[in-house]
C-alpha cells in the first residue's frame, strides 16, 4: 500500500491534471487488484464528479493462462464488450501493477504477432478517437514487487521513484507539471516551425523531415509521469542508422543490442545481440518495418534504466524511436498493430541539429537555444 499522503496526491493528480474527471464521463479503469488503494481513490473522487467509473482487474497469470491455452483462432477473437469500450467510453485509466513483469516471457512470437495483428481495430479506434479529442487516456504505474525487482529496487525505493518521478513529493503537483508543460510548449513551438531534424552519437546518424508534422508536448496528461517532446517523421524521408542502448522490452521479453539501417523511410537491416528472432518476428507486422514516432526524453529526474517503458522513453538525456503506429494528432500517416519504443542514450558525444542549427549537446538542450526560445534554466 503507497503511503497516505502520496496516494490522494496520485489520485488527485490523474482525476484533475490528467483525465479532468467530468460529470456523467464513462471511465474505463485497467488494473491489477495490487493497486485497489488508488483505484479506490480515484473512484471516490470520479463518484463525487458524477462520473461512472467501471473497473477491470486482472488476475494474477490470467494473461499467461490465455496465451498458454488459446488456439491461433481464439487469439484472433475480440469481444463486443471490448470494441463497445474503444466506441463509447470517454476516459481509459490505466494503472500498471503487474504481478509478474515477465509473465509473458517465453510466449511463442507468432502468438504475440497473431494477437497484436488482431487489436488492429482497437488501435485504429483509439488513434482517431485519441486525435480528436473525444477520449482521453492516461497510463500510470503503482509500485509492485515485481516491477520493483526489475528495476533493481526494492519496494519502498521503487515507490519514491515514482513519488519522485511524478512530482508527487511536490507540495502542489500540479503546479510542478505546469512549469514542465510551459518550457517545453516553448521548445515544441520552435520546432514545429522546422522541417529537417538529425540525431547524432557513436552509433546512430539518423535524419527526417518533420515539415508538416507537429511536435507534441508529452506533459503528464496522458502519461504520468511524462516529460518528452516527439512527433512522427515523414515517413518515406528517414535515413541512416541506429543503435540502441537499452534493452527494447516486447511483451515480457528482451531484445537487447539492437542496430537497425533505414532508407527512405524502411527498416532495411536489422541485428539484435539477444532476442534477434522476436525483432525479425514483429518487423513482418504490417507496418512495423517504419518508425511511428520519435522523441526526445526530457524528465532528468528519471536517471536510470528501470526495464519500464512508462519511465525508460522519458530519462533525461536519451532519445528514441518507436517501431509501428504513429499517433495521428502528429500528422502521421503510418498504421501498424504495434508501437514498440527504444532508447538510445544521448548524454555523451551527441548532437541533435533542428534545420543545421546546434540545439542540443551531450544530453541537453544548449543554453543558447533555451534562452532563444524564452525558457529560463534548465528543464
């Protein structure tokens, strides 16, 4: 159980910044029953909105039961009440509090393929429903025993680094998430105002055009805790190469030392040092072989590397790209059953270049183009 003070903040803080809880708003809430103290926080303060919260617990290896004793048929099925969700509801919470972070480790990759391809619908539904604002979502985590011990951690610690991460430790979180949004609404506005964009370090050189695409400021509303500015590239326009730092983590499993060659937008190589034949797997997705996304991490409260994309995509100082569907408030055009993030550390020799100018070094945004752009300190 989270510490008192910190769940009502938590709950206040998804209730009011992320999903700003309206009256008669259906929400669809996705847990594990490990989180029932904020889930019922949060609840009480939907209920007292005169919202109709609906709450979807998961069992402990209830997912791992379905991929162990479902045919390739019965994988390819999605219920009415599922696609009545993606339709009709206004609102997806989802709490992340796994009870196995690896549960899924060891399913066969054409299972996770046959699954994925069979949500197409789900995420075509939620891309266009995302993009014009008639559902709002927002995915956070709750400290578990297990993500915790994959991140290295133990339990009391994995909490602070979510109170930490999330501002929760703020005496007004909210406030704290305002100043984040407003310097780099700041850096997204430049950039949405250019159209060539490279990244740089010991192994990656990587281009794209970004003209007529739009740059997002990722502020904590749909992710908490966030703090990331990206968009989708044109997509036939990427070019060059990349190496990745971390482990890439594709339901449970991971594909580590990964390096990919891309031309005219196509994925046209590809090696992994652990994990090769999952990525060779997911790159026969539709659409999996163009990037969706790519981003610049900007939450320099987050430090390490946790094996959580949630925290991983948002470290200070890294940026990454993401295989599949791109998110279609960006302008991008690419549609995919998937949108698998990786990560590549920018915080030594590394340069990033918006239309030939310098704006970042060593994993930073110069000062120079900080205060260009009006923002005072650092992020």
């Amino acid at each position: 159980m989270m510490k008192e003070n910190y769940l009502k903040r938590y709950a206040a803080l998804l209730a009011d910044y992320c999903l700003s809880v309206g009256k008669n708003e259906k929400i669809l809430i996705r847990s594990s029953y490990l989180a029932e103290d904020l889930i019922n926080e949060f609840c009480s303060i939907a209920y007292s909105r005169g919202a109709h919260p609906e709450i979807k617990i998961a069992l402990k290896n209830s997912e791992r039961i379905y991929y162990d004793n479902s045919s390739i048929e019965d994988l390819m099925y999605l219920s009415d009440t599922e696609i009545n969700y993606y339709k009709n509801y206004d609102a997806f919470l989802t709490i992340r509090a796994p009870f196995d972070a690896k549960e899924l480790q060891g399913v066969p990759a054409e299972k996770k393929k046959v699954k994925n391809e069979s949500t197409k619908i789900l995420h075509e539904l939620f891309s266009e429903r995302s993009s014009n604002g008639t559902l709002k979502w927002c995915v956070c985590q709750y400290p578990t025993e297990s993500q915790a011990f994959e991140s290295g951690m133990s339990l009391d610690d994995y909490e602070d680094f979510i109170v930490r991460s999330a501002y929760l430790d703020k005496e007004d979180p909210v406030r704290s998430w305002d100043e984040l949004s407003a310097k780099q609404g700041l850096i997204a506005d430049y950039l949405n105002k250019c159209t060539e964009i490279r990244m740089l370090n010991d192994t990656t050189d990587i281009s794209f055009s970004c003209e007529g695409r739009i740059w997002i400021n990722s502020d904590g509303r749909r992710n908490m805790p966030s703090g990331e500015i990206f968009t989708t590239p044109v997509e036939s326009s990427v070019n060059g190469f990349l190496s990745f730092s971390y482990p890439a983590i594709y339901m449970g499993e991971e594909v580590e030392g990964v390096k990919l060659t891309v031309k005219n937008g196509k994925i046209i190589s590809h090696s992994a040092n652990k994990g090769e034949e999952l990525l060779s797997q997911v790159l026969k997705i539709d659409g999996a072989d163009t990037f969706g996304e790519a981003a610049i991490g900007t939450n320099y409260g987050i430090e390490n590397f946790t094996k959580n994309i949630l925290f991983d995509e948002k470290i200070g100082g890294t940026v990454h790209f993401a295989l599949g569907d791109s998110y279609a408030e960006t302008g991008g055009k690419n549609r995919s059953a998937i949108h698998w993030d990786m990560i590549s550390d920018m915080r030594s020799n590394s340069e990033i270049l918006a239309d030939g100018k310098l704006i970042y070094k060593n994993g930073h945004f110069t000062e120079s183009f900080l205060r260009s752009v009006g923002v005072r300190g650092d992020l």
